[in-house]
C-alpha cells in the first residue's frame, strides 16, 4: 500500500471545499501524510486515528445549526453586501443570539439578534426575562427586518471602527465587537470564532449575493404572478385598466434610461403592481435586486437594464455615511458589476465613507 492510496482513502471521509471540515481537516492530513510516509502499519494506523478523530468533532455539529445556516446565509450574505459587515460574522451572532432560531424571541418576535427596544424603537415590542425582570425587545414582522435592523444597529458611530477590518478577517471582527461591547460574556469572540470555524462560515464572505437562493421567502411563480394582478396596495387601478402609480412612484430619467424614484418605503411586489408588470424577477435583475429587499423612499427603480458607465457629464462620487456600493449604482444608473469593475474592486467590497467612485475608465 503506498501513502498516495491512504491519501485518498481518507479524503474520501471529507466533504469537498465548502463544507464544515474541508479547510482545516484536509490540510491536517496533508501534513500528517507528507511527514509520515513509513510502513503500511503506521499509515493504516494514521488513517484509523484520524477517522475517529473526525467522528469526535461531527459529535459537536448540531443539524439545527446547519439547517439553520441553509435557511438564512442569504440574508446575511445580502447584509454584507449592503452594508460591508462579514457574513461570518452576522451569521455566527444570530446562531448564538437565536439558538438557531430556536429562542422565544426569533419565534415569538422574529428577533434573531436580541436587540432590546432602546430609547428611539417606535415599533412592536416583546418582553422576556433577561439581565433585568420582563426587559422591552423589538419584534419584527419577518426575519428579514430583523437582520436588517442588526446591520443598523452596527453602523452607530459607537462600532465605527469595525468597518476598519478587512471582511475576511472574522476573528479581529469578533474580538472587537466584544471590546466594544456589544456583548457582555467575556468569551463572547471565542465563540463567534469557534461557531465560524466549526461550520466553515468563512466561506460567506466569498460568495456571491447573487448567486444564492433566499430559502426564507420563497414563493412560486404562480404565486407572484397572482400577487401583482390582484393586489394593488399602493396604486390606484381606474376602470380601464390603466395603473395610477403617482402616490408611489416619481416618474424621471437618469443616466439615459426612463426610471421610478420611490415616494415611500414598498416591496417590489407593490411596485410591479402598481406598474401593472408582471414579471418581477427581471425587475429585480434590472435593478441588481433580491426579491425581499426592503426598497426605502428615494430608491430609484429601473425597468430595463442600467448602463455600464455613468453619465458623461458626472465624472465620480464621494461615499458618504449610509450609502452602500447599491445604492449609489442605483442613484447614477450603472450595473453594479460595471461600478466595480471601473473601480478595480472585487465584487461585494462595502463602500466606505469618504471613498471616490468614478463612473468612467
């Protein structure tokens, strides 16, 4: 028996890149491999250790975490996307905030990230029993909203520094929202550190937003279709036929291409009725969307594909607080791959206040 055959026998055992052993575990036998090449004994030997040594930690997987990771990755996935926090990171503090979505406040209250309600939440509260008697949390309609509201939560001046570290550094992350107090367990960075490692959730930060499904929302094209022919709750239909979108949208051009300024917060549902369009995921490709993006007032809308320059006359773009690499795509009608590609940036890096953006080559 030679040692490349032990080699393979053993990755055999392993899940490929992705999965909750590939980095670590396939770089240990490697290392074993390569150091051990010896007698048949002592590589079947090698083989026969590791082998329980990868039983003893599938022991510690729990398959409600795992179920819970391919249910909700693409909300953090998005967040990271929109507002440049790791999605290892976003994805590790609601395993722990929720129990996997198991606590009475993500059941109860959609609340994956325990945030209580604080002096400035003018919305729905739920009470549970916490560092004090029946303490004030917020309650949300959807998950969504909660993992939004945690990125808000995020970006108060008090974590500024956060945005400082580089995405793919998750244990500097971790250690330094522990510092800054986000948490009051000591070992609170240990375990948003070990929770990443143990299932692989470093990978999220390469992944593409686009590129995954959001299993939290998901409808049938039958069912989406019906919900922009009868539901109108925005627009107002006339008898003939004809859709009155003026309450909802704002009607201008920008950057060569007819498009929608948002008057009021709506779903993409709302305003694909309120447009009497159908077909919704092409608007969402049109607008480099998800389907469940909370669209706010002064969104701008597009029915056909954005440019892949900005307006000759508009030659770059000073980021400011709050704007996302979205967000100022969608206000000077360029792709968002073309406003990173202009700008040698990899896909999916956040902007950053005080950034220049330039729209031409």
């Amino acid at each position: 028996m030679r040692v490349a055959t032990n080699k393979n026998a053993v990755a055999a055992y392993f899940p490929k890149k992705n999965s909750i052993f590939a980095s670590s575990k396939a770089k240990l036998i490697n290392h074993i491999i390569q150091n051990h090449k010896s007698d048949m004994r002592r590589n079947i030997f090698i083989v026969v250790s590791l082998l329980v040594f990868i039983g003893l930690s599938a022991q510690n997987i729990s398959k409600d975490y795992l179920a819970y990771i391919e249910q909700y990755k693409s909300l953090a996935i998005k967040e990271q996307y929109r507002h440049g926090i790791p999605a290892s990171i976003t994805m590790a503090q609601a395993l722990i905030e929720s129990n996997a979505g198991r606590s009475m406040l993500a059941v109860k209250g959609n609340n994956h990230f325990g945030i209580k309600c604080g002096s400035n939440w003018s919305g729905k509260t739920i009470n549970k029993d916490d560092d004090n008697i029946q303490e004030c949390f917020r309650w949300y309609n959807k998950p969504i909203e909660s993992y939004e509201d945690h990125s808000l939560f995020l970006k108060r001046d008090r974590y500024a520094s956060l945005y400082d570290i580089p995405l793919k550094d998750y244990k500097t992350w971790a250690r330094e929202l522990r510092r800054l107090g986000y948490a009051t367990d000591v070992n609170y960075a240990d375990k948003l550190i070990k929770i990443i490692e143990d299932y692989g959730l470093e990978e999220l930060v390469y992944e593409n937003f686009s590129s995954t499904t959001d299993n939290t929302d998901r409808r049938s094209k039958t069912t989406v279709e019906a919900e922009t022919k009868t539901k109108d709750p925005i627009g107002k239909r006339h008898s003939s036929g004809v859709v009155d979108y003026s309450d909802l949208l704002s009607k201008t051009q920008n950057n060569g291409r007819t498009c929608y300024i948002l008057k009021k917060d709506a779903t993409m549902a709302q305003i694909a009725a309120s447009l009497n369009k159908t077909n919704i995921k092409f608007m969402l490709y049109c607008n480099d969307m998800y389907e469940d993006f909370t669209l706010h007032a002064g969104t701008y809308i597009y029915l056909c594909k954005k440019r892949s320059s900005g307006d000759s006359s508009i030659r770059s773009y000073n980021v400011r607080i709050g704007d996302s690499m979205h967000s100022v795509a969608q206000r000077y009608g360029i792709t968002l791959k073309a406003l990173y590609s202009i700008n040698n940036l990899p896909y999916g890096t956040p902007a950053t206040d005080g950034m220049t953006l330039f729209f031409h080559k």
